[in-house]
C-alpha cells in the first residue's frame, strides 16, 4: 500500500508540474502577443519606434523586444531597422500596405488639401498622412514642390503639371528621407508659400518632438524656410512627447486633425494662436 500511495503522490506531482509549465507558456505566449500588439500600434501610430523606448514602456530587455521586432519583420508586418523599426507605409507608397488609421488620415488630407493652390511653391514632408495627401492632389495642378522623401517623390511625379524638386543630400536607410547639414543648408535658401509637416510627437506645452537629432534640425529648417507651416497630425499623437524639441506649436500656422474644431481634445491648442481645422 505504501508503495503505490509513494508512486501515486510521484504521478500527481510530475501532472502539476507538467500543468504548471503549461500555464507559464501559455502565459508566456500572451505576453509576447501582447508584446507584439504593442509594438505594432506604437509604430503605426509614431512611424517610427526605437527598441529603448519600447523596452522601458513594456518594462522588458531590449534583446526582448529586438526579438519581437525581428520576428514582426520576417512576418513583413513592420520594417525592422538599426536600433528600433519602421512602419511599412513610412517608406513606401505601395498601394498594397496597410495605413494604420487610413480613413482619418484621408480626411485629414482632404482638410489640407485647399492649402494647394495652383503657382505655389510648397513643401511636403515624409509620412503617411502626408502621402495621402499627395495622393489627393489633381493631375491638372500647376505649382513647384519640394519634398525630402522618397516616397511621396515617387508619388508626386506621376503629377504631369507639377515642378518637383528633390531637396538632397544622405539618404536615411531608416526614413527614405535626405537627411543631412546639406539638406539643413538647401532648405535655408528657400521660401516655402505653405509647408505640410509630420510629426510622431505633439504636447501643447513642450511642442513638437522627436528621438531623431538629424531629424529635428531637418523640422526646424522646414518650418523656418515657410511662409506657413500646416501640421497634418492624427489626434492619437497628442500628448506625447520625444527626447528632443523641433518646434514650439506657436510656431506653426495651422494644425490639421480629424477631430471638428469644438472638439474638447483640442482645447488645450486653443489658445496657442494657431489655426484648428
């Protein structure tokens, strides 16, 4: 009796241990799916996500999170790259890709778009919200635009009627984007009538932000170089804020949402002198 009461407690221990490691793979499992969810919103939202930034939100390893991101971009769901990830709409104008908040950002084009006014000179930044603005713009439109990004060049010339010049300079492997002094010092020796820029971070209060120094010195220039400044920007971005400031809001002339101008997330805007559409 001894013998077999001794092998039954051994079986029931062996089954809890064998349902105990169950549970932690499946815990496991959840984790990283959760993980993962996480990532991919913050770069479909930001566009650009660096593996510190998503390891201290998560409160995990960067080799955790530099696995996740690995194993999202052999799925071809984000593009990874040198310390963080890319989303796919960001570097490209593939009609194909998945635009993560698609409708919003078209209507946030289609407010923008009487800015484009035929014998202007304007810029268009990089950026899905931007895309789908150039995407708007008629064949039959007559003005000059300059642009640093691959991708909304790729799209803009296949407008017959319009001037494009490409602003020069190192190309980030990152962004698809001239990013360098020389495209600092191009961008000084222009005059813009209206500006369309991005951002990954807007806070009322500490403006608009960015991890990328080459890329706040790129903004800075933007703005600087117009005569009007439009900030296309979906309202999820509020709020938020990266290492390193580009601009103060005060500094550009027009903030373009989704959101109606009554809309109480736009209070805290209101009173900063800048237009809300």
């Amino acid at each position: 009796m001894l013998y077999f009461a001794v092998l039954q407690t051994i079986e029931n221990i062996i089954a809890l241990n064998s349902l105990k490691t169950i549970i932690l793979m499946e815990n496991k499992l959840v984790l990283k799916e959760e993980r993962q969810k996480r990532i991919l919103d913050e770069v479909s939202l930001r566009n650009r996500i660096l593996l510190t930034d998503m390891a201290e939100q998560l409160d995990v390893s960067i080799d955790t999170i530099r696995r996740d991101v690995k194993e999202l971009d052999k799925n071809q769901m984000i593009k990874k790259v040198h310390g963080g990830a890319v989303s796919l709409g960001f570097v490209s104008n593939n009609a194909a890709v998945d635009v993560f908040d698609v409708k919003e950002k078209q209507l946030i084009a289609q407010k923008a778009l009487p800015f484009v006014t035929d014998g202007s000179v304007i810029f268009i930044d990089g950026g899905t919200t931007c895309m789908e603005l150039v995407k708007l713009i008629p064949p039959k439109k007559k003005l000059t635009c300059f642009t640093l990004s691959l991708p909304i060049a790729s799209e803009m010339i296949k407008k017959p009627n319009i001037d494009l010049i490409f602003i020069g300079g190192k190309i980030s492997k990152d962004s698809h984007m001239s990013v360098s002094v020389g495209a600092v010092n191009e961008l000084s020796q222009i005059r813009f009538d209206y500006s369309f820029i991005s951002t990954g971070y807007i806070d009322p209060s500490h403006g608009l932000s960015e991890f990328d120094w080459e890329v706040v010195q790129i903004k800075r220039a933007i703005v600087q170089a117009s005569r009007k400044a439009i900030l296309l920007c979906i309202s999820k971005k509020f709020n938020s804020q990266q290492k390193y400031k580009c601009v103060n809001v005060t500094d550009i002339d027009t903030l373009v949402t989704e959101l109606e101008p009554s809309d109480l997330l736009l209070d805290p805007f209101k009173n900063l002198n800048i237009n809300l559409l």
